[in-house]
C-alpha cells in the first residue's frame, strides 16, 4: 500500500514547519495469512516503533473480525520493489507466450476430462 | 460526505489535445479504467487534490470518534456499550487506512496532524453537532453512517489505488456501523413515548446536517468537474443527496418518525423524493470553524496529541535503546 516513503515532498503543501516536528515511528507493510491456509497477503501499512508493537497493532488494526491467523510485519524500507518504468521489458513478454496456457491447446472431447 | 469541499488543484479539464504527452498517456490509463500506483507519474495537481481529499476523510474519521465517545461511558447497556466501543475503534481504523494512502503520496502523517491541529484542515460538518441523548448514537449510525457508505462506495472505485484498496476495507466494515444505529432507533420507537419522542427529536436535530454531508449543490460546486475527469470523485453531490433521500425516507416510515421537511412529497416523474434544500449559510458557518462544537472537537484531538507526546516519546526511546543494545528491536 505504501511506497515506503515517510519523509515529506518539499512540494507538498504544510511542510513548512518540518524542522519543529519530531521523528516519526517507522513505516511497517502488513501481511496476513487467512484461515484457509492461503499465502500471507498485504493488507496495508502502519507505523510502530518496533516489531512487537508492529505485530500489536497490525493484531488490533487488521485482524479485529477474524480476517487472520497470523501476521508478517516488514520494515517498510525493507522492501524492493520494482520500478514502474520496467512494466514492459518485465511483463510484456510474457504476452506472447500464450501455450503456457492450458487452454491453448485443443484437446477433442472424446479424450474426456485432461 | 466525508470531504465536503476539496479544492482542486490544476487549471481546469484539459482537452485530450491540449495536454502534455505525459499528461496525455496518465489521462487515458484512467479513461481505461486502470488504477495509478503510488510511484507512478502523475500531475501535481492531481497529487496534490488527492492529498486534500483523503486527509480531509482521515481527519473525518479520526474527529468522528469524539461524539460518539461522549456515550461510551453513558450506555443504556454492557452489550451497547461494548458495540459502541467496536465501532468507535473502527473509526480509528479507517483513519488509520486513510493516512497511510495519503503517505503514499508523499505526505507525513504528523504533517497531516499538524494542518488538522492548526485548522489547516477540514473535516466533515457532521461532527461539530453535539450528541445530547442516547437517541443520537442511533441517529448518528442511521444517517451519518449511512450518508458515508452512500459516498464511499463508489469510491472503491476511484482511480488511486491505494485509496480505492483503503476504500474496500472502509466499507466491508461501515455496514455495521449503519445497522446497529438502526437497531437503537428500531428499540427507541418500540418503547415508551419518552423515548419515542427522543428517536424524532434526534431525527430532526441529524437529517439536515446529515444532507450537508455531501457538500454544497451542483451548481455550487466548483471543484467537481476536474476531479471527475481524474476519477477521485465519482458522482456529483446532488446525486449522492437524492439517492440518500429516497433510500432513507421508507426508512424513516418504517419507524414511524416523521422527516422534519414540510416539503417533501415523492416526485413520480423523477422517480425519487422532492425535498428542502439544507440552509447553505449554516453549512459554510461549521465548515470555517463557527458551529456548536468545532471548538471543543479540535480541543479534544490536540489535547489527546500533546498528552500522548510522552509516550511517543518513550516508544521511540525505547526502540533505539533496544537497537544500540544489538537486541532484535525491528
């Protein structure tokens, strides 16, 4: 959910007092394993001071009507994300490579179920 | 609404034509429906609006907390008053959501605080009504809660993503928010005359201020065109108004309270309720700080912000004693 960005743009209105304002806690990114045994999944971001209280409040934040069964926290600076200016060289050949589909091939219905 | 009035930054809806190529391309991704990502190119006004716009809906949610707190301690029972408190914590939740989509945008949240603190601000009309009985808890889920979700739906929509994924979760969560203020009023109209007449006062004490929530008329809104064109508002605030009347007038009858308009009749040809317009100067006078309790709310959170700075304080102190020590801190 966050680009993992706490300090604030110049151009950005209100940032002029940003010498009087004291540190921030750190962003931490969330991610919850549901009851179904499916992967942990991001569900947002929160600032804490450290793990244990990172862990407290994704509990209290994200887990309050039984979305979850366990919780990952990440430093939010911790993560590597690719660049958006790399979303065609990264995604786009896989456009062409169709067969990797199951649906790609033509199976008569005589075979039965495949 | 929660963002009555946000101001939008840019000149005006450009042409396809006359736009940047850049400008140009970010345009069509949202005519197309796809979501800009917070490390994207995008205008600065459209930055910039977007910043307004949902730090103006965080500090809704965060200053909506005060007046339902007032009953916390004044519940009729332990399971309302348990409910209560679940949905005062879901209101500093979705704040919570909403800062940290605003900070995808490169804004702090302290800095969002400190424009909230110093009334740089706003935040939605509603809550600088005072909440005088026990009957306002379920006016305020009825119709407050109910004018939100009218508005924050289609906004899981908008073409920010983080603040449309912020949105999703809003809303799953909101409904039983609007429930359970139904429900008091469902218990208030089925008990004594006392208290029925507590459920219609409350009613008309909220129905008008619950109409102001969308902000100003079309004809007087003059921020919507550009922030439609960009997806970050998604129906005009005379749409939203009429669907919140027709939606809740059968509910009212349900209830048997009467809508506090003598001017309300149902319009056949336009197929929804002709109704009153809210009183616009009364609107403008909360927003810029003059209603019953602006005062106090703002008091409230920066009394809750100065009082916690210890704590703060020892958390972060704390956190780089636990690091300088090599201990596993973060």
């Amino acid at each position: 959910m966050s680009s993992g960005k706490t300090s604030s743009n110049t151009d950005v209105e209100g940032s002029e007092n940003k010498e009087q304002r004291k540190q921030e806690t750190p962003l931490w990114e969330i991610f919850i394993r549901g009851q179904h045994g499916l992967n942990h999944r991001h569900v947002g971001s929160l600032h804490a001071a450290d793990a244990q209280m990172a862990i407290n409040n994704a509990r209290d934040v994200y887990t309050r009507r039984n979305e979850g069964v366990s919780i990952w926290a990440v430093k939010s600076t911790q993560i590597v994300a690719s660049a958006p200016s790399d979303k065609e060289p990264l995604f786009d050949p896989a456009n062409s490579k169709v067969y990797r589909h199951p649906t790609f091939f033509d199976i008569p219905e005589e075979v039965g179920h495949m | 609404m929660y963002s009555q009035i946000v101001k939008t930054d840019g000149t005006g809806v450009k042409s396809l034509a006359d736009m940047t190529p850049e400008e140009r391309a970010f345009q069509q991704r949202i005519d197309a429906d796809q979501k800009i990502e917070p490390k994207e190119w995008m205008p600065d006004g459209y930055r910039k609006t977007l910043i307004r716009q949902i730090s103006q809906h965080a500090h809704s949610e965060l200053v909506g907390q005060l007046p339902e707190a007032n009953w916390i301690t004044r519940a009729p029972t332990l399971e309302r008053k348990a409910i209560l408190l679940a949905k005062v914590q879901d209101e500093a939740g979705h704040g919570l959501y909403l800062y940290c989509a605003a900070e995808t945008l490169g804004i702090s949240r302290d800095e969002m605080f400190e424009q909230l603190h110093t009334g740089k601000a706003r935040y939605s009309s509603i809550f600088n009504y005072p909440t005088l009985t026990w009957a306002d808890m379920g006016a305020v889920g009825w119709l407050v809660d109910g004018a939100a979700i009218m508005n924050q739906v289609p906004l899981q929509r908008t073409s920010y993503g983080p603040y449309a994924r912020a949105m999703v979760r809003i809303c799953k969560e909101e409904s039983f928010h609007q429930r359970q203020g139904f429900h008091i009023m469902m218990q208030m109209v089925k008990g004594s005359d006392a208290q029925r007449r507590m459920a219609q006062d409350a009613f008309n004490r909220f129905w008008h201020p619950a109409l102001m929530m969308f902000g100003p008329s079309d004809k007087d809104s003059v921020h919507s065109a550009q922030s439609m064109a960009w997806k970050i508002k998604i129906n005009t605030n005379d749409e939203l108004r009429q669907k919140f009347v027709d939606q809740t007038v059968p509910q009212a009858k349900y209830l048997g309270l009467t809508v506090p308009d003598d001017n309300l009749q149902w319009n056949e040809e336009k197929g929804g309720y002709d109704y009153s317009e809210p009183d616009w100067d009364e609107f403008y006078a909360v927003l810029s700080g003059n209603g019953p309790c602006n005062k106090e709310r703002l008091q409230a959170r920066v009394s809750a912000w100065n009082d916690g700075e210890w704590f703060r304080d020892g958390l972060i102190a704390n956190a780089e004693k636990k690091q300088a020590s090599g201990e596993v801190a973060a």
